[in-house]
C-alpha cells in the first residue's frame, strides 16, 4: 500500500513538473496529471533498466531525468487530446 502512495506522489511531482517545463497551459486534471507522472516514472525506470544506469552508485541522475522526459512526453501528447475531446462535449 506504501509502494502505490509513493507511486501516485512521484507521479503527481513528475507531472507537475512536466506541465511547467511545457509551455501554455495543459487543461488537464490533476489525477491525469498524477497518472502520466506515474507512467512516466514507470517508463523512465524501464528504460534506465534496459541501457543499464538504473542503479549507480550515487543519485541516480540518468534516471531521473529519463523518468522526467517520459512525463513531459506523455503530458505534451495527452493534454492538447484531452483538451479536444471536452471542448467537443460542451
């Protein structure tokens, strides 16, 4: 139960951050916020695994940037979607 509070809450950072790297506004609600963080976070450690720098013997900066990138990533392709497919129903 830990794991996934630790989860959501590195995810809501990370897609916080993601939104204020973006530029304009992302009209998109906190917990999709917190869940593409959450992807982001997922994917960025998967990466790291795959290429070999998810564990060093310091902070483990590849990683976090890579976990960041994903967010930016996911916010950058879902925001402007969601945002059309609710003008749409209004």
């Amino acid at each position: 139960m830990f794991q996934l509070l630790w989860i959501l809450l590195i995810g809501f950072v990370l897609g916080v951050l993601a939104k204020l790297i973006l530029r304009g506004p992302q009209s998109i609600p906190w917990w999709l916020t917190m869940l593409l963080g959450a992807a982001g976070a997922l994917l960025g450690n998967a990466v790291s695994g795959w290429i070999g720098v998810r564990h060093t013997s310091g902070i483990d900066w590849i990683r976090h940037i890579l976990q960041l990138a994903f967010a930016v990533g996911l916010v950058a392709l879902v925001a402007p979607a969601w945002s059309r497919s609710h003008q749409q129903h209004r």
